[in-house]
C-alpha cells in the first residue's frame, strides 16, 4: 500500500496561485492513480482532479482551466498546480491513492484559504 501526505497548502488572495503537494510513500507509486479532492466547511467533500499512472488527467469542471494536475514518479509526488484562485476554492485539500478498486486513505489534508 502507499501513504500520502499533502502540502502547500497557505493563504492566498483571490486571482493568486498555490501549487499543493501529495507525497507518497511505502509501494511503487508510479502504479497508483491519485485523486484530489476537497471540503469546505460544511460542504460535503468533492472531486477536484485526478491523475492515473499513465500521467492521464480528469478535473472537475469547476476548475478545469485553472488547476493543473502533474506527477515526478522519481520524487514519489503528485501536484496540483491552482492558478486564477477564488474565494470559493477556500477548502481543505486531499489526496488518495487508487489501484482498480482499490482504495487508499485519506491524509490529513492541506488547508487552502482564498481571501482578501
């Protein structure tokens, strides 16, 4: 199995940038899909993006054309590159693990505030 931990996570004001970060660790990462997903503060958590093994990328459509997801399979990390920031990104991010069915945990998150 692989643990992940996230990173990168800060204050920004609207229209600024971020660039998180999913470390991973304890199996051969470059097998893994990762996703990423976030909650607000009384939202239920939501999909933001993914990356599968083979490097391809899905994002939702709520940030589709401002975030960008990448993977170094030699630094065992996955990125989220979120640029054009709004208020409304303001969440915890995190980031899990996927193989077939296989599920991996969630980390403890990153926090992401947007504000002025």
């Amino acid at each position: 199995q692989v643990q992940l931990v996230e990173s990168g996570g800060g204050l920004v004001q609207p229209g600024g940038s971020l660039r998180l970060s999913c470390a991973a660790s304890g199996s051969i990462f470059s097998l893994y899909a990762i996703n990423w997903y976030r909650q607000a503060l009384g939202k239920q958590r939501e999909f933001v993006a993914d990356i599968t093994s083979g490097g391809s990328a899905n994002y939702a459509d709520s940030v589709k054309g401002r975030f960008t997801i990448s993977r170094d399979n030699a630094k065992n990390t996955v990125y989220l590159q979120m640029n054009s920031l709004k208020p409304e990104d303001t969440a915890v991010y995190y980031c899990r693990a996927a193989r077939g069915s296989w599920l991996g945990s969630w980390g403890q998150g990153t926090q992401v505030t947007v504000s002025s």
